[in-house]
C-alpha cells in the first residue's frame, strides 16, 4: 500500500506541474492545461517506474541512438546490437472507427 500511495503522490505532482506548462505554452489554456497534467503524470510516474526497476537487481535495457544496451545492476552499460529504424510511413492523421 505504501508504494501505491507513493505512485498516486508522483502521478498528482506530475500532473500539476505539468498542467501548468501546459497552459503556459498552449494557445487554448484549457486544453493545454490537460495535455500537459496528462504529460506530467506520465513522465513523473516513467521516473517511478524506472527507480523502482533499478532496485530489482536485474539488467535493464535502453535504445541510444539506433543501438541496443543492457544497463546491468552495477551500472554497467553492455552494447547488444543496432537496431535497424522503421521503414514504415505511417499518416499523420487518420480515423478511428
């Protein structure tokens, strides 16, 4: 129960910050105020996530630039592969059914 109680304070400190950039950089405040609440808490709650994995011991992996790493408990960053870039285009608008 502890660590839900520190995910939701996480997730709500996120959001405010973020509604507040949001409306801050929005044309339409209201609008930028959600986008940038539901940015914040997704960004807060990755960080959250990220500490909580380190935690476990086991390697993480991360994409930089094209490769692939294993980022062991230590901290030690092992290069895996290249990994090739989508060659798929996809549409910059399309509709939901």
């Amino acid at each position: 129960m502890k660590e839900e109680s520190g995910v939701i304070e996480s997730l709500i400190k996120g959001g405010l910050i973020g509604a507040a950039m949001g409306a801050l950089l929005a044309k339409d405040k209201e609008d930028g105020a959600v986008l940038g609440a539901i940015l914040g808490a997704a960004v807060s709650a990755t960080l959250k996530a990220n500490e909580e994995a380190k935690k476990t011991n086991l390697p993480v992996y991360v994409e930089e630039e094209g490769n692939l790493y294993e980022i062991d408990a230590l901290g030690n960053k092992h290069f895996i592969r290249t990994i090739k870039k989508p060659t798929k285009q996809w549409p910059d608008q399309f509709k939901l059914i």
